[in-house]
C-alpha cells in the first residue's frame, strides 16, 4: 500500500506546531519565574561565617578542674624533665621540674625550688599569665608574667588577699631568669626561670601522700593597667581562663637539676609597693576544684583532651 505525501502533512504540521506551542510555554514560565525572582533576591538573608573563639572569655567559671593532671614533658631549653600542665583551649603552658630529691614530706616541712616555665599566647603583644600554689583563687599565692614593651619579661609574686588586684608580695622565696628563657613576641610568650623557695606549705601548696598537689593557673589578653615595667602594676580580670589541674609533684624531680639551677640569673626585684606575704592566707577552696569545661589540660588518664 502507497501512502499518498497529502495524507502526512496534516501529521507532521500539528505535531510541529504542537512541539513550537510547548516550548514557547516553557520559554514564557521560564521568563515570568525569573522576572519575579530575581528582584527579591536581595531580600535573602547573607550567611556571613563567623569565628568561633576556641575557650569561652569574660567568664566567672573555672576552664580546668583538678581531674586534669599534669603529664611527662621535656624541657627543649634545659633538657630537664618536668611535669607539664597543658590547656588546649587556650594553649598556656606551664611546666615544672624539681630536686630529685624532693619529696612529699620535704616539701611540708621545708621550702622547696622548682625550675618551671610559663607559655602563653598575646593579643597584638598584650597579656598576662601566672602559676598558682593552689587551686583556688582566695589567698592563692602565684606568680605573675607579662611583657614589659620593650622585648623582656615581667615577673611578680602576688597573693590573692584581694582577689580584685591581688597585691605584689615579698619574702624568701624569689624568681631568677635562665640564660635564653625569656622569648616575647607579638603573639606568644614564654618564660623559664627558678622559682627559690616557692613551694611552701605556708603559702598554701598541699602534696599529698601520692606526691599530686592541686595547683592553679590563670590567663588574661589584656596587659597590667598602668606601667608595664612596673611588677606592681594593676592585675586585671584573668578573662581567657583559669582554674585548678593536679600537678604530679612526686613525678618531677629531674636528674640534673642541680647543674642548670646554678645557671639562673639574679633575683627579680620587686617593687618599692611590694608587701610582705601572709603566711596562712591561702582558702580551704571554694568548691570548684573539681569542677569546669571539659577539655582544658589533660585528663585523668593523661591524655590530652580536645586537642584539635
């Protein structure tokens, strides 16, 4: 059978145009959905990215507990080994070695020494942090660095009998700087010395039968008010963090101690402001010891915690 070309055009023509009617709907929706969009566009909230401070700031809550413990460390300026405390918040630092002789019952009787260091990060080269003998703040006694603005370090004994601006203190303890331990920038700070006579049960630092001790620490961004060189100077809130750990003081002692302590350097003096220090002034504790935010210092176990 022959199929005649008249009897397809009629096929092929409404096809055709049936093809052309569809995509000029197409082509019409696509231009009215646009024409109506596109000018409220501007309306669509922008999600700008935020940064995250890594620890929490301006904050009465303690950001470390007494179940953070101290771990093993080397000194990489000293080669002694210590004890180190280590927030990974907020990346201070400190770390201690002692005698090897040293013991839990010594230390109750008898003042003892430690070579430590003090790392902290600045802001724009402004800050300040320090060590405690105690896990808390009342009557704490704890020493205290900053930078002075011109490429040094700033050390002073404080005693927290006012809590707002614990006062500058003296006695027979005393902070002499290691040769090549005092590193300062704009960004960080690190400061290694001997600490004569800072471990005393007087001013506050308990061991234990374990030879472990609940110690404190604090940090702040913002420099001293008033003159940086002066070790008096204003101490303000610790707003990036503070609070106890348990550092592992049976664990310390360093062979070798001896040789590096008879390189320190002399005495910092302090300010004619200084008082004498109370002895006895240190709190039974407030409580919060075994309290705060996980994740600051190392666990019980020793491992460090969100140290990302």
């Amino acid at each position: 059978m022959v199929l005649l070309p008249s009897l397809l055009t009629p096929s092929t023509s409404t096809s055709t145009s049936a093809t052309t009617t569809t995509t000029k709907s197409l082509l019409t929706l696509l231009t009215l959905t646009l024409t109506t969009t596109l000018p409220l566009l501007h309306l669509l909230p922008l999600t700008t990215p935020t940064t995250a401070f890594p620890f929490p700031q301006d904050s009465d809550d303690p950001t470390s507990s007494a179940s953070q413990f101290s771990s093993p460390s080397t000194d990489p300026l000293t080669g002694l080994t210590t004890q180190r405390f280590f927030g990974a918040r907020t990346q201070f630092t400190f770390a201690l070695a002692m005698p090897s002789t040293t013991s839990a019952s010594s230390i109750a009787t008898t003042p003892s020494s430690f070579i430590g260091t003090l790392s902290f990060p600045l802001v724009a080269g402004q800050g300040w942090g320090a060590m405690g003998l105690t896990g808390d703040m009342e009557g704490n006694f704890i020493l205290a660095v900053w930078p002075d603005g011109g490429g040094d370090v700033v050390a002073s004994f404080r005693q927290a009998t006012d809590e707002d601006n614990p006062p500058e203190v003296t006695g027979t303890f005393a902070v002499r700087p290691l040769p090549g331990g005092t590193s300062v920038n704009s960004t960080f700070l690190s400061y290694t010395f001997l600490c004569e006579n800072c471990l005393d049960a007087s001013l506050g630092v308990s061991v234990q039968a374990s030879g472990n001790a609940v110690m404190g620490w604090a940090l702040s961004e913002r420099s001293p008010r008033g003159d940086v060189r002066d070790p008096g100077a204003f101490l303000g809130f610790h707003e990036r963090g503070f609070g106890p750990f348990t550092a592992r003081l049976g664990d310390a002692g360093a062979v070798g101690f001896e040789g590096v302590a008879a390189t320190a350097g002399a005495p910092v003096q302090a300010s004619r402001g200084a008082v004498r220090a109370v002895a006895g002034a240190a709190g039974a504790g407030s409580g919060d010891e075994g309290e705060g935010e996980d994740g600051e210092g190392e666990s019980s176990d020793g491992e460090d915690e969100d140290d990302d």
